[in-house]
C-alpha cells in the first residue's frame, strides 16, 4: 500500500520552517480562513495535487543534508490519515518532524480520531494556532504571530502538561 496525501507542493530544502535543513510538504486544504493568511492558495480542499507518501520518503533520501521534515499547509490534520503516515515513515527513516496547524494543542487532544493522536505522536514540534493578524510580528522564530507557539510534543506527552520548545 503507497497511500496518497493532497498537497500544494514541496519545497526540497528550507532553513526557515524549522531547526536544520528541512524537507518541506505543504498540505492542500485549510478551512481556517485566518485574516492576512501568507499561502490562501492552500484553502481549496479539492485543489492542488496528488502524491504518494512513498514518493516523498524517496525524494527525502536523495539529499544527505536533510535533518527534518516540516509539514505545512493548508491544514495537515484535515489529512490525519495521511500525513500520519508520511510522519511515522519519516520518524522511521530518522528525521525529526514538525508539524504547523492552525488548531490548538488542547483542540488536537480532545479530538476523538486516533489518525489525529497519531499525528501528534509522530510530530516532535507542533507549531500550533491561527495566524492572528493583530499578533503578527517578522522577528519571531519559525511562526508569525505571538499567540503561535512551539511546543515539544514528547516532553508534553511524558509530563502529561504543555512544554514549550526551548526554541521558542
Ligand atoms: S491555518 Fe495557515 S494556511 Fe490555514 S488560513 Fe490560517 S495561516 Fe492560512
């Protein structure tokens, strides 16, 4: 089975969406609408294109450099399933996962469907929230405005409480 994951594209090598050297997939599909969103191009649940995760992982392995994998959007957890899958295969080959949503940390807890704890669990930093126009601000690390934050997801799961990133 090569499951299939709807995307806006790729970028093959960015040094700004996360630590290290990262391989980028930008999901299609986002039903946030945040004012003064930076991709509006993502929001079409039916745009953009098919890809195999398969196909991602081979691409990953082709750049020695990498150090991680940053998913993006659009909204990744409208693909849970999916993009669960591509983070468990990428965590599996080694890479450390990033994961930016537009819903909270709290929200992602409460929500009954396990491909969403998946994601979580397979996701090593979460940069969760809206992007809130009125908090934007250009000198913060890897988010775009105050009320985003970075969170360490394992040591939020080992301590059962929200730890924020010393990245932050
Ligand atoms: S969550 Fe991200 S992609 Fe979705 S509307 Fe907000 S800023 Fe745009």
């Amino acid at each position: 089975m090569n499951p299939q994951i709807r995307i806006a594209g790729v970028v093959k090598e960015s040094i700004v969406d996360g630590p290290g050297i990262r391989f980028v997939v930008f999901a299609q599909g986002c039903s946030h609408h945040c004012e003064g969103c930076h991709n509006p191009a993502t929001h079409d649940l039916s745009g953009g294109h098919l890809v195999a995760i398969g196909t991602i992982i081979a691409e990953m392995k082709k750049n020695p450099l990498l150090d991680g994998l940053t998913l993006s959007g659009g909204e990744p957890f409208l693909q849970s399933a999916g993009f669960s899958e591509l983070a468990s295969q990428a965590k599996a080959a080694g890479y450390h996962v990033m994961t930016y949503t537009g819903y909270t940390y709290e929200t992602l807890l409460a929500q009954p469907d396990q491909s969403w704890q998946q994601l979580l669990e397979h996701t090593d930093l979460l940069v969760d929230g809206r992007f809130e126009v009125e908090q934007k601000s250009l000198l913060l690390k890897f988010r775009g405005s105050h009320n985003q934050r970075i969170i360490d997801v394992k040591k939020s799961q080992q301590k059962n409480q929200l730890v924020l990133s010393e990245i932050s």
